[in-house]
C-alpha cells in the first residue's frame, strides 16, 4: 500500500471518529473507529468499527443509514478531489483477543507433563 494512501485512510480515521463521537449518542455503548480502507481509486471505503457494551448490528446498521451525513461533514473537513463513499462494518478483533487470552489461561490451568530428571 502506498505511503498517501496510509496517510488518507489514518485521516479519514480520526476524521470519522471524530464526528461519531461527537454527533451521535450511544447510550452506554463504547464505540470506536478502529480501520479505514480506502480503494486505490479514493471511491471507497470500508470503516471497521469497534463496539464495546451491547449489540454492534444496531450500531453498523444505524452507521450505514447515515453514511451520506456522515460524508458530507467529512467533506467539509477533509479536502479530498473526491469523498469516498462510506461503508461500516463491525470488527470483532477485540472480542477475538478477549477470547484468546481467556482460551490460554485455560490451557495454562490443564496438567502438565512431569519435568524430566536430569
């Protein structure tokens, strides 16, 4: 991936983040903006995003219905020769660490083989 295009997608990012912080109220939910890929073309992109303390679907489907408002105060923010159209999509990765770290603390609670004597 190109260096300008890292740099667009970290933008678009905190940019995107921003504005669901801040115009939208997720009533004790914890939702954050974890990735943005952003096509070569700078058409589209696909948001990752990260929700803590209920059911994500509503959260991506409420996202998804909004994207068009959610692109033009992002347009207004970032001068791009194009605004790529945004698509939200749920990212588990935090829950699928959680569920690692738990199924290792299992494994490290099994018995052990005895130690060979030397």
């Amino acid at each position: 991936m190109s260096q300008r295009l890292d740099r667009v997608n970290e933008l678009l990012r905190r940019e995107i983040s921003a504005v669901v912080q801040k115009d939208y109220e997720w009533h004790g939910k914890l939702v954050t903006v974890s990735d943005v890929e952003t096509t070569q073309d700078l058409k589209e992109a696909k948001v990752w995003v990260s929700v803590l303390g209920g059911a994500a679907a509503a959260v991506i489907e409420k996202l998804n219905h909004d994207h068009g408002a959610i692109q033009t105060k992002i347009m207004k923010r970032v001068v791009l020769k194009s605004t790529p159209v945004l698509s939200f999509h749920c990212d588990t990765s935090a829950e699928r660490g959680v569920g690692i770290v738990n199924l290792l603390q299992e494994v490290d609670k099994l018995p052990k083989a005895p130690e060979p004597e030397a």
